[in-house]
C-alpha cells in the first residue's frame, strides 16, 4: 500500500482569499512543567476556507445546505479518478471534449458516487501566492471548468469534485459551486497538490474534516491511497 499526501501545509502567515477571516496562526500559547515533563499548549487561529479545504454545501446554499458536519462521510471517503489537464493553458475553460479525452487517456470510467480530480498542474505553485490579490500570482491562474463541463460531471453522478487550484471555475459565474455544491449537495475540495505523485489514475480518496457543526467548510488532511 502507498498513501499519498495531497494537502498544503498549514503555516502562520499562509495565504488566504482576502474576504476569507483571520490571517492564520499557529502558536505555543503556554508550556506547562513539572518535575516530570513539559507540555506545549497551542493553538491554531484559521479560517475555515484554507489551504487544502472541502466546500459543504452549506457554504453556497446557507440556508438550507448540509454543513460540515451534516455531509455523509461516503462523500469523502471513496475511489476517485484523476483526469490530467496539465496541458490546459492559464485560465482557459476546460471543456466536455477535455474532460472526454482525459477520461479516455486514463482508461477509467466514473461510477456514481465516485470522486473526480482535476489535476491541472497548480499545486506546486501555490506559494505564489503571497497576498490577498490572489488573481495576480501564477497560482491564480489555472485553467476552469466550463457551465457543459461541470453538467457532464453532473450527469456522471460524482461524489465529490477536486482540483489543484484554488477553484475548480471561474470567479465571474462559479458553475460548479452553484450546479454541484449548491443545487446538488457536491462537496469541492480545493487546494489539493501532488497529483504528479500518484502512479495510476484510480485511487482511494481520504479527505475526513473534522466535525464542526455548521461550517460551510473546513481543512482536511487529503490523501490517496494506491493498493
């Protein structure tokens, strides 16, 4: 078995989306001694869109979506099939006839339920982004799924939506935060890395957020696992 780690490291300072929160920090707030030992206490302070990170549905339907905490597990943990879309240009749409023939490359078919990431080739370029203007580094460029490439993904039946970037459409209209997340209940995970790293086209995603009652989001450790 070999488990591959697909999360960004979580870091006091990291970047984050302008209206997102708190700018991150991870501190010692005490360390406590006896005679016998010492026990750091710290803390995180983050907000829940960060760095690799699941979007509940909550988060684009706040009234009535599932929270973090409401979301079946089967969602994040399942097989998922990775489509290489390195070949895409920066902020060009990534189309059905892209999503066809990465399907046909990687031999694999996409049962419902089943996960789908987007591999586009960012995840080595997320310190990149260094600011809140996250639209002006080289990470916040990638490719997008189009409106008919997000209803392909749809009728498939998926489960869950990754990509490494930070979104898998454009900011102008966000076809998969309304059609998956919103209308149908699709979590998206963003931010993933180390796609490269995987050696096949199937594997056994792991993406568990902890249970925060009523986050529209949250981090998680993302890993695949090859048998």
């Amino acid at each position: 078995m070999r488990i591959i780690d697909l999360s960004q490291e979580i870091y006091s300072g990291m970047p984050q989306r302008f209206f997102a929160g708190p700018v991150p920090c991870v501190f010692d707030n005490g360390i406590r001694s006896t005679p016998d030992y010492q026990a750091v206490d710290d803390c995180c302070i983050l907000q829940n869109h960060l760095g690799t990170h699941v979007d509940a549905p909550r988060h684009y339907n706040p009234r009535d979506g599932l929270a973090m905490h409401q979301v079946p597990l089967e969602h994040f943990v399942t097989q998922a099939v990775v489509l290489d879309l390195r070949h895409k240009n920066p902020r060009s749409e990534i189309t059905v006839a892209d999503l066809e023939q990465a399907m046909a490359n990687a031999n694999e078919h996409i049962a419902p339920a089943e996960g789908v990431l987007l591999h586009v080739g960012m995840g080595n370029k997320y310190r990149t982004w260094t600011t809140e203007r996250w639209w002006e580094s080289e990470y916040g460029q990638p490719p997008y799924l189009d409106e008919e490439g997000v209803r392909w993904l749809l009728d498939k039946q998926i489960g869950i939506l990754g990509i490494d970037a930070i979104a898998p459409d454009a900011p102008a209209d966000r076809p998969a935060h309304r059609i998956l997340l919103r209308e149908h209940g699709v979590p998206i995970i963003e931010n993933l890395c180390n796609l490269e790293s995987l050696s096949r086209p199937r594997v056994l995603l792991i993406a568990l957020p902890p249970k925060v009652v009523g986050a529209g989001g949250f981090p998680v450790r993302a890993v695949a696992v090859e048998a």
